[in-house]
C-alpha cells in the first residue's frame, strides 16, 4: 500500500524562513521534510539584493502575504539568520501575527536535536482521519477545511474500498507509520462505533501514546461507549459535533486540532 494513495489533496505547507547565506544546511532541511510529504517553500529573490530601494516596499510585502497565507512558520536560526535584517522582519512579523505557528530550529546546535524539532513539526502538520467509509461526506469536510489550514491529512477510506473489509497487513503497516508521524482525529459516529477496524486504529494509537483528539459526532452516548472500549481515552478531551455539523462547528474543531499541533512543536 503506497502511502501516497492515503493523502487526500495537498497540504503540509511551511514557509522556511533562513539566510541564503546558510543555503546548503537549509537544503537538507528541505529534503528530509519533502520525504515526509511536506511542501517546504524557500522564498528567496535575488533582486532583493541589487540596491533597489524602490523595490523593497513592494517585496517585503509579498512575503509577509506569502508568510499570512501559510499556518507553519520554520525559523532556521544561525549567526547569518540573526546578522539578516529580511530575516528578522520575517520572524518579526510572525511573532506579531500568529506566533502559535512559529517553529525554530538552530543550526549551531547538536544533529539530534534539530531532527527531534523537525519530527516534532511534521508530526504537528500530519492528520490521521480514524473513521467509517460510511462517512465520506463528514471525512471530505473535516479534510478539506483541514487542507485549508495546511495540515496533510490521510485516510484508509478509499483503500479500504479498494480491498473489500478486509484490513490486510501492509494497510495496518501503512497506518501505523502514518499514526507515528503525526495525530489522529478520531470521529466516532453510528457507523464507526461499530466498526473493529475503528478499534484498532484506536486501539493500536493509545498504546503508543499517539495523541488522539476525540470527536463525538451525534449522540453523546458514543462517548461513554467509546470510553468503555478504548479506557486510554477517558483522560483526553473529546470534541462534540451535531449530527450534520455546520461550517462553524467544523471550523472550531480545525482551531482544536490547530491548538494540538501546537502542543507538538
């Protein structure tokens, strides 16, 4: 089962914010977050540099723009970034703005520990939809508002209606390293309540301590069920939606599922 057949739409959007100066340490950067399916953007233009200071208006306000259309902000800190003044009115302008979306990493410091930072931002951009098929329509909304936001989200859906009901051993492999990489929303409605492959995304996600942010869709019954089932999720905080939710209910579990990533960075 290959990975990409999961991802629904694009996603995963970071505005790298670096010196050029520090270009090939940034590359690798780059690299290790495009093998995990992010969309890492390195906004540099040369004509920033050719003296013009009747350009610079105009060009630093394209970035900001490029900056306020992206939910992840990466600050890759060095003694060329702090010497940068575009770099710093970067930072600058996402500490004022949105600050909750900022990220930094420090090349001056130890390999592990800017991998553990980079692990810490993909898992933070990565959305696991653990669901029914049954509830494509509920899925597609919650993905698509989610997309909006720059999270990459992934669902079986689509391969398990490639393969029947049957949750064969390289799709479990498959979920379980997408779960390791990133969250799990979990949307508990009558059709996923009833399903074993539901319990055993769940299931497998609360033993590893993968965090997990419940949604009750409908009847707040499922909440006791779910509980019952799955023990590890009485200390999480379940979200609630209605039975057919509005665009703001929607939109205030992407806020929650905004406020979670930004627990892992």
């Amino acid at each position: 089962m290959d990975i990409e057949k999961l991802l629904k739409g694009q996603g995963g959007y970071v505005f790298v914010s670096h010196s050029h100066l520090d270009i090939s340490d940034v590359r690798e950067i780059r690299n290790f977050l495009e093998q995990k399916g992010m969309e890492p953007i390195l906004f540099y233009l040369r004509c920033m540099d050719d003296g013009d200071k009747g350009k610079l208006g105009a060009l630093k306000q394209l970035i900001f723009d490029e900056i306020d259309a992206r939910d992840f902000f990466l600050y890759i800190n060095s003694k060329n970034a702090a010497a940068s003044e575009w770099v710093q009115e970067e930072l600058a302008h996402i500490q004022a703005t949105r600050p909750y979306c900022l990220a930094r990493i420090d090349l001056d410091g130890d390999d592990e520990t800017l991998k553990e930072t980079l692990e810490r931002l993909v898992r933070g951009m990565r959305v696991f939809l653990c669901a029914s098929r049954a509830d494509r329509e509920l899925i597609e909304r919650i993905g698509a508002t989610l997309q909006a936001h720059d999270f990459r989200v992934y669902d079986a859906s689509d391969a398990l209606a490639a393969n029947g009901d049957a949750w064969d051993t390289q799709l479990t492999h498959t979920f379980k390293k997408l779960a390791n990489e990133g969250f799990v929303i979990a949307l508990t409605t009558k059709s996923s309540i009833r399903s074993p492959f539901f319990k055993t995304e769940l299931d497998f996600a609360v033993s590893k301590g993968i965090p997990i942010l419940p949604v009750i869709v409908g009847d707040s019954t499922f909440a006791f069920s779910l509980c019952e089932q799955v023990p590890g999720l009485r200390r999480l905080q379940l979200e609630m939606l209605s039975e057919t939710p509005s665009d703001e209910e929607i939109e205030h579990l992407v806020r929650s599922a905004m406020a979670m990533r930004e627990s892992l960075l």
